[in-house]
C-alpha cells in the first residue's frame, strides 16, 4: 500500500524525527571514527601539553602553561618555526611559477599533447619515499648527477645534505619536483576553465602575448593561484618523510621543521608534553591555512 | 548577429595568417620546449632506470652514466631476493584496499544522509564534518599512537564487563593492518565530494522510489551508487594514492619487518645490508610501479579528484 503523504506540524516534526533516527544512523561510523582519531587527539594533545613527562615518557606532574610558554618562546620551537618558514618559501615560489609554466605548456592545442600531460602530471604517482630515494641519489657527493651538474657549473663541490647551509634548499629542490605534478594539474585545470571567448575578444583588441596573460590568464586564474599557494603551503608545514629519508632533521637541525621536531621529542625521547605543545602550536599554524582550503570547498556548497 | 558572423571571419582570417605565415615553425617551437620540460621533469626517474642498470662496478663511477651499455636486467629480482619488497608491497595494497572500500562505504552513508535527509541540527554536523580537515595528521599523531598501544596492551571496562586483552587487540594494535588503516576509514573530504554529487540527482527520484517501496538503503545502493559512478571512480583513486603514500603513521605503528609498508620498507633500504646501491634503485622502482599504473590507467578520475574545490565548473 502506497504511505499517504503525511500533513500538518505535527506529521512534518515526526518525519524531522524519523529522518534523524536515520541520520544517524547513516553517519555513526564517520561520526564514531572522527570522535575517536580527530577530535578526541586534538583535545587529548592540549590536555597532554599541561603535563612534563618523566624520561621514561610516562605523564608526570602537571605544570599547566608553563609548558607552552617555555616551549613556545624556546628558541628550539623558534628555530624550528624559522626552518619551517624557509622551507615554504623555498618550495611553495618555485612550485607556483614552475607548475604554472608546465601547466601552460600542456594547455596547448597540440597533437599528442595527452603525452606531455601526463608526463607533467607524472610527479602525483612518485611517493616521498620514491622520490627521496631517487634524490637521495642524484644528491650522492661523489657520484650524484647535481654533483656533476654542480662540478660543470664551476661550483666547489659540496657535499649538499650534509651542509648546514645548503641541507634545506636540497631538501625543497626534492619536494618541489614532488609537488610539481600535483601544482601542474590544479592549473592546468584552472587555465582550461577559462572561457576561451575571453581569449577571442583580446586577440581581436590586439593584445600581446603578455598582455593576454597579465589582463587575462592571471586575473582568471587567481582563485586557483589561491588555492595552490594555500596548499602548497599546507604540504611544506606537514612535510616529513623526506626530511627522515634525506638529512633526519640535520645537519645541526638545518633542516627540523616543525613535524620533525615533534617526531624527535615524542617518538625518539619520549617526551610527549613538549612534543604535545609544539603539536597545538602547529595546529594554530596551520588553522587559518586549512581553513582558507575549507573556504574553497565551502563556495562549491554555496554558489553552486 | 552581424558582429557575431564578423568576430568569425576575423577569426578565421586570424587563422589562416597563422598557418601561412608558419607553416609549422611555431609548432616545432612548441615541441621543442614541451620535450624540453619533460626531460627535465623525467631526468630524476631516467637516472633511477638508469642507475637500476647498471653493473656494480660502474655505479660508483664519476662522471655518473647517463646511459647503461650494459643493462643488468638481473637487478630487479635480486632487489625481491634480498629485500622483503613483495611482502611490504601486499601490506601496503592490503591496507590500501581496506582504506578505499571503507572511506567509499562511509563517506557515502555520510554524504546520503546529507543530501537526501532533512532533520535538525543538518547543517552543524556538516560543518562538524567539514571542520575535521582542519585538524592536520601530525596534530592528533601522539594520542592517536597512544591509542593504538593502549588497545594492544590493556583491557577495558564496559557496563561491568570486562573486554579482555585478547579481544581489543583484535580492533587495534601495533603491527597491526588495523592500526594501519582504522584511522583512515572516515574523510570529511570524501563525504563532501559525493555529497556534491548526491545534490544534483532530483528529490523526484527519491520520491518515486519511495512509492515503490524503496527504503533509504535501497534507493542508496541501487538507485544512488549507480548514477555516482565516475565521482565514487574519483574518490577511489584519490584514497588509493593518499594511502599509498602515507608515511609517518605506518614508521610509528609498525615494528616488525613483516607488517612495514612498501613507503617505510624502501626508506630503510638506506640502512639495510644491500649488494649495492644499484639494487636500491632497482627496488625503488618496483616500489613505484603501483602508482605509475594508476596513474597511466586512471588519469582522469585522479585529476578530478585532485581538483575538487580547486575551480568552479
């Protein structure tokens, strides 16, 4: 028999009712799974960082905010928040301008150009483990193909993961080639939403090449220029496995960003206060970051 | 409509100025630069094959080989041979799977109830779901560690009822595939993409199915999944890639050599035993070929994927 079409206040609370029941249970695994992995570490980590923690790594007494006032105003955690600075500008500038120029290289209308596409976008399948293998050996100090790069330019040779000075900008050079396919892909989605009539009327007003690029491609481009920087800067602060891979955070912590600074002080000496401390420092950090990539989400929910 | 068929002369005109005045000098040009860009791009994988080549004797050499005259195909089951690669490589896929079939289930539970359910307090747990991707892996890792080792190693009180050892370890424990995976299983991410799509098939659909008898379950799996094809594709591929990926939790929660990941397994090559370092590379790229695949098969729904959020369509 076909339900009758339920009317009035009353019937339409009760289906606000059922379809809560059903709501929920649709939701209590995501819901369930988030509590427990999500929300609940987030709190735990604050709760964490109001305690010391005794050499064996067992909670020891509570000191409250002392704590995060002395390791947020230590000059470890600065040092660390410096390094973390460097790296995302090291990797998130060259990431921009070169994912941008491949991007614009693979939206031409060329036969065969699904073949550079993919090779540009090839980078996404290299894991950071991959790729810091395959830096790790393009970096060796004696046999390593930048060695010899460096060597032909004339430069003193250096070994480049082992100096203080130039540990970092090795490390970035490895993660912008990781980042790159991610970059090329986002803007060359970006370039080919732009209405290929905005092109059209330019061309007729006889503008040049660059004009077209500065009046046209930029300005149109700007919300995914937003979206790459927040993200590229998103994946320089959560950066880790090729510091472990390539320099463990030296030489003389030339490259202990802030993750890895939290790996050290709570997986290799056990001190989970300040590790929990640095942990909410990032989180800050990184929340007006997240929370512009959320806005990006949001206008699809609203404008759509 | 003057101007529109005058704009298409123009346009035609401008064409053929193109093709007279370089017949294929600017096309040549731009392959040039393409072949270019990728060489470069590519240079750090040739070396790899490269170096994965070559003999022993010659790995060592300076200047580097920029080509193996004499490849050593040999190398890449002496990589298998010497390192437990095939082991770490079904872990990883083990873990994989069961982060992709589970972020599909859940995330598609979650998204239905937000499209196709009106109930209150709708729109907060949206936000409560959207605002998890604010809170970043590295923020939660220490008390999410605590909470795997805490499973393996105590026992639980519920109602009186005292849940032993034996038992919770079965849900979560270190060197576990359910440490590995269990905290991956929900993406806010995920909920909003299908979501996005759900909002687009008409309420009349619902409605109609409601008639026939249909309950919400039903209509989710045989009427909803079916027209959600190519965004669930999308969704797949993108959990496949950031799970295969991962790295810091699995070099937490993995002692033992035989649960390690292909990603934590290759990283401690650099330590391990090996005949050389051409054997490394040789296992490097066995370890990548998983994703080169996915990536050659399912351009496409990756790209969506990754894109999401990033343009307006």
């Amino acid at each position: 028999m076909p339900r009758l079409p339920v009317v009035g206040l009353l019937g339409r609370g009760l289906t606000q009712i059922k379809n809560l029941g059903f709501g929920l249970l649709f939701l209590w695994p995501s819901i369930i799974l988030f509590s427990l992995f999500v929300f609940y570490p987030l709190i735990k980590s604050v709760y964490l960082g109001f305690y010391e923690s005794d050499p064996l790594g067992n909670q020891g007494d509570f000191v409250g905010l002392d704590q995060y006032r002395s390791v947020l105003g230590g000059s470890d955690f600065r040092h660390s928040l410096w390094v973390t600075f460097q790296f995302t500008v090291y990797t998130v500038v060259p990431g921009i301008v070169l994912g941008l120029g491949l991007a614009m290289l693979a939206n031409q209308k060329l036969p065969g150009i699904s073949i550079f596409r993919t090779i540009f976008a090839s980078t996404v399948a290299t894991s950071v483990a991959v790729a810091s293998m395959m830096w790790l050996t393009l970096l060796n100090p004696t046999t390593g193909l930048v060695t010899w790069l460096l060597d032909q330019a004339g430069q003193p040779r250096l070994n480049l993961l082992n100096d203080p000075d130039w540990a970092l900008p090795a490390v970035s050079l490895t993660t912008i080639w990781l980042n790159l396919g991610l970059a090329t892909i986002v803007f060359l989605a970006g370039l080919q939403s732009i209405p290929e009539r905005l092109y059209e009327s330019a061309r007729i007003d006889g503008a040049s090449r660059l004009g077209t690029f500065l009046h046209v491609t930029l300005p149109m481009l700007s919300p995914t220029l937003l979206f790459v920087t927040v993200i590229g800067m998103i994946l320089a602060f959560e950066s880790f496995g090729q510091i472990h891979i390539l320099t463990r955070g030296g030489p003389l912590d030339a490259t202990t960003v802030i993750v890895y600074s939290i790996y050290l002080e709570a997986f290799q000496r056990f001190d989970y206060g300040v590790a929990a401390v640095q942990a909410v420092g990032l989180f800050v950090l990184v929340l007006g970051l997240t929370g512009l990539q959320l806005r990006f989400l949001e206008r699809r929910v609203f404008y759509q | 409509m003057a101007a529109k068929s005058e704009a298409l002369t123009t346009r035609a005109a401008t064409a053929e100025r193109v093709v007279q005045r370089r017949p294929w000098g600017r096309h040549a040009l731009s392959y040039l630069v393409l072949i270019l860009a990728a060489t470069v791009v590519l240079l750090p994988i040739y070396m790899t094959v490269v170096n994965a080549l070559l003999p022993k004797e010659t790995i060592v050499a300076y200047p580097p080989k920029l080509f193996p005259s004499d490849p050593q195909w040999g190398n890449f089951p002496k990589a298998l041979d010497q390192v437990p690669l095939a082991r770490y490589m079904w872990n990883s896929f083990i873990v994989t799977a069961i982060i992709v079939v589970g972020q599909l289930v859940t995330s598609s539970l979650a998204a239905y109830a937000f499209a196709f359910l009106r109930f209150p307090g709708r729109g907060l747990l949206f936000l409560i779901f959207l605002s998890t991707l604010m809170v970043p892996l590295e923020v939660a890792i220490i008390p999410n560690f605590q909470t795997v080792q805490s499973f393996g190693s105590s026992h639980l009180e519920i109602l009186g009822f005292e849940v032993g050892r034996h038992i919770l370890q079965h849900i979560l424990s270190l060197d576990s595939y359910q440490s590995l995976a269990v905290p991956f299983l929900a993406t806010a991410f995920g909920t909003f993409l299908l979501r996005q799509h759900f909002m687009t098939i008409p309420k009349e659909l619902r409605d109609a199915a409601a008639i026939d008898g249909y309950g919400h379950l039903r209509f989710l799996f045989f009427v909803v999944l079916p027209l959600s094809r190519p965004v669930l594709a999308s969704l797949a591929v993108f959990a496949f890639l950031s799970s295969w990926n991962q790295y810091l939790w699995p070099l937490l929660v993995t002692n033992d050599d035989n649960m390690r990941t292909v990603q934590i397994g290759l990283a401690a090559l650099r330590g391990r035993e090996i005949d050389s370092f051409n054997v490394v590379m040789a296992g490097t790229l066995i370890a990548a070929m998983p994703m080169f695949a996915m990536l050659v098969l399912f351009q496409g729904q990756l790209v969506r994927g990754l894109t999401a959020g990033a343009v307006k369509r």
